[in-house]
C-alpha cells in the first residue's frame, strides 16, 4: 500500500463476524464439519412467489435503467399496506417511507442525516454492534446505556436520567430486541417517547424481528405522538428470508424520511427493478404464511432449549424472535472461552454474548436459522460433550418456567 488508511479505520475493527466465518470456513476447508448457529441468517425459503416474480420481472423487457431513488411506486405502496395490515400504522407511500438495500445500510444514512462530528449517541448494552461502529465513523460520540436482565432488558433508566444529555442528539433501541430477545412492550415505547421528547432526542427502533416467533408484530409508530420523536427501521430480511437479496425500510414522519433521502441518494441508485417488484409482491402475504414460517421457528426453539439446558446454560423461555439468548453457567470462565471450548469440542459455533458490549458478556447465542436435523445433531454432540467434561453449575439467575 503507497497510502496511509484513514484515520476513522482505527475507530472500527473489523465486523466481529467477517473474521469468525472466515475462520469457520478455514476450519471447514480443513476437513472440520462444523455446525455454525451463530449467525441470524434465514436458511427458510421465501414465500414461492418471490422467485416467480423475479423470473418474471427479468423476462420483461427494459427493466435494466436505474430506477426511482426513493424506491418504485409499487414497493412503498406495498410496505404502506403491510405496516397497515401488521401493525395497524397507516403511513404515506409518498412521503414517509424509504426503501433501503437492507435495514443495515439504513444505520449509516440516519446516522449521517443526524449527526455531527462531537454529537453524542446512546446506544444500548447488549445490541447491536453496528450502532456503535457506524456512529463511530461519523465521528459522533457513543454512550453506552445499560438492559437490565433482570428487568426483561429494558433500558436502565436510573442511569438514563442520571446522564447529562444536552448532547445527546439520537437513541437506538431495538424491540423486539436482538440478541436477547425481550419482546418490550406499549408501556415501553410510551417511556421511550416520553424520555426522547423531554431530551429533544431522535428514537430509532431498529425492527427486523416483529414477525418471527411473535403473536403480536408491533411497531413504535402505533404509539400515540410517536411520529414526532420516533422512526422505524425494517426489513425483510428475517421476516421474509431474503437478507441476501436486501431489502429494507425506514418509516416514519416527511420530514425525517426526506433528510435520510439526501444522504441516501447521495450514496447509492437503488435497487433493481425486478427486486424491488418481487419484494412488493411478497409483502401482500397474509399473516397465515408467516404464522406457518413460526411453527418451524418454534420447534427448533424447543431444541435450541435443549441444547442450552445441556450446556448448563439458563435462559428465559419467554424470549421471541430468531435466536435463543442464553446464561452461561456460573463456572465458565467467559462467553468467548465457552464458545471456543464448544466450537473445539463438538465443531458447533455459537456467539459469544461479549461483541454485543460488556452486559452481553456471560451469555451465548444461539440462532435457529438451522434445520432441525442439525439441531438434533448439534444437541447429540453437545450432550456427549456434557457427558465427557465435569459438570459445570447452572447459573442461577435465570429459571426456565
Ligand atoms: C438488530 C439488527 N438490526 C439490523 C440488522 C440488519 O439487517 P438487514 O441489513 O439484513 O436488514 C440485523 C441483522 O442481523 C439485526 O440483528
């Protein structure tokens, strides 16, 4: 390399699960036959439809031009009627909904729209890793604030209201929550609104997990007042298997919408064309499909549950969404020295709680994006592992019901 890197390369490692699956794939290549439940992405097809419509699309022809900025008609009329039908928020396809290439990408547009070198973000501990990072590399300043375990992870609010928070400009929360899977509630969000309105702040709530293993989708938007200190990102991704095809959204009140606009068209030309259609068309599915989608979710929830049980690991069985969060027992060292012991034991991955900040520490993911012969398989490795090591005592904290 002729040239020095930027500085803002020194703000961000590289993402924690870009060098473990490298990892993972270099041991597989050597003959390893791991079994990788770590990452959240669907293996389940997508409603039949989807291919049909893009074999379709890309028959048509003159399909290939760029296409609107701010997504084609059809696509925002299509998320309008489906927060409509889901969530019971009625928004305007013109105005305030935007397509995004993945609710991921969405995290550096809002963030860019939002805030200045010197701003400060809080950001919660456990979550997401790339709230942290993206507002890092806008230079804004992150403030961590704590879930409490012991509160079904909702925010610590002592804490909150003991911060200063003149600078504070924009808050991330995500519920249903990744990765602990607390399912939040109204009274939750009403808080959220309350707080952010008091402080001037911007709520995002991050929402890809509302359709899996949920019998109530929820949106932040359906609260009263929301609109004017709230946003939403989704996406389809887990909700409707496609997270390689990317197809995300941010919703909420013109005014926001349109500054995330500037930056986005700024960056990018959208989607193709044939993508966009297909996605349209499969958002009109009825809520049976993804009840259907849930009943596979939940038996490999039940199996998730035994092979965390035969780790000696506790855990909330109440969780939602596509993972199972759980506490790893009261002896092991770490999450990331249990993870690896698992991984060299049996060849069976799972996240270690730590890279989603230091309250993640002490627990383990498990992602049910995995068929059940090989959650069967992972459990019959795992209880021969039980079986080989001296028992270690189940953390107390958490009861299974
Ligand atoms: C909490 C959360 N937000 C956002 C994303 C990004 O999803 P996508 O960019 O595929 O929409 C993920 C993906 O794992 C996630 O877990």
């Amino acid at each position: 390399m002729i040239i020095q890197m930027a500085d803002r390369l020194q703000k961000v490692p590289e993402y924690y699960f870009s060098r473990k699956l490298r990892e993972l794939r270099d041991r597989i290549a050597q003959g390893e036959d791991i079994l990788n439940l770590g990452i959240g992405s669907p293996d389940l097809e997508p409603p039949v439809d989807f291919k049909k419509q893009l074999i379709a699309q890309v028959a048509e022809p003159g399909l290939h031009a760029y296409q609107p900025y701010k997504g084609i008609p059809a696509l925002r009329e299509a998320f309008a009627d489906f927060y409509s039908r889901m969530y019971g928020v009625s928004l305007n396809p013109e105005t305030e909904i935007q397509p995004l290439m993945g609710s991921k990408e969405g995290i550096m547009h809002i963030s860019m729209a939002f805030l200045n070198p010197g701003d400060q973000v809080l950001v919660p501990d456990p979550g997401y890793l790339t709230y942290g990072s993206v507002s890092e590399l806008v230079g804004a300043e992150v403030i961590s604030y704590n879930l409490l375990a012991d509160k079904q992870w909702e925010p610590d609010w002592e804490q909150l209201n003991s911060l200063k928070l003149e600078k504070v400009k924009l808050m991330w929360v995500s519920y249903p929550n990744m990765p602990t899977g607390a399912t939040g509630s109204p009274e939750l969000f009403q808080k959220l609104i309350a707080f952010a309105r008091k402080h001037k702040i911007l709520l995002v709530n991050d929402n890809p997990y509302s359709l899996i293993r949920s019998q109530q989708p929820a949106s932040i938007l359906h609260q009263a007042d929301a609109r004017e200190v709230a946003i939403e990102l989704n996406s389809m991704s887990k909700s409707h298997h496609i997270a390689g095809w990317r197809v995300g959204v941010v919703v909420g009140d013109a005014a926001y919408i349109h500054a995330i606009l500037q930056i986005k068209s700024n960056m990018d030309s959208g989607m193709a064309r044939p993508l966009q259609e297909a996605a349209a068309h499969i958002l009109k599915q009825d809520f049976q499909w993804h009840i259907e989608q849930n009943e596979i979710y939940e038996s490999r929830f039940e199996l998730a549950k035994q092979i965390m049980s035969s780790l000696n690991c506790s855990f909330d069985p109440n969780q939602t969404g596509m993972f199972l969060w759980a506490k790893i027992p009261a002896d092991a060292s770490d999450s990331a020295a249990f993870s690896d012991e698992i991984l060299n034991e049996t060849q069976l991955f799972l996240t270690p709680g730590f890279i989603f900040g230091k309250n993640g520490e002490g627990y383990l993911r498990l992602s049910l994006c995995s068929p059940i012969h090989h959650l069967e398989l992972a459990l019959s490795r795992v209880k021969a592992f039980a079986d080989r090591r001296p028992l270690l005592s189940p953390s107390l904290s958490i009861q299974e019901a």
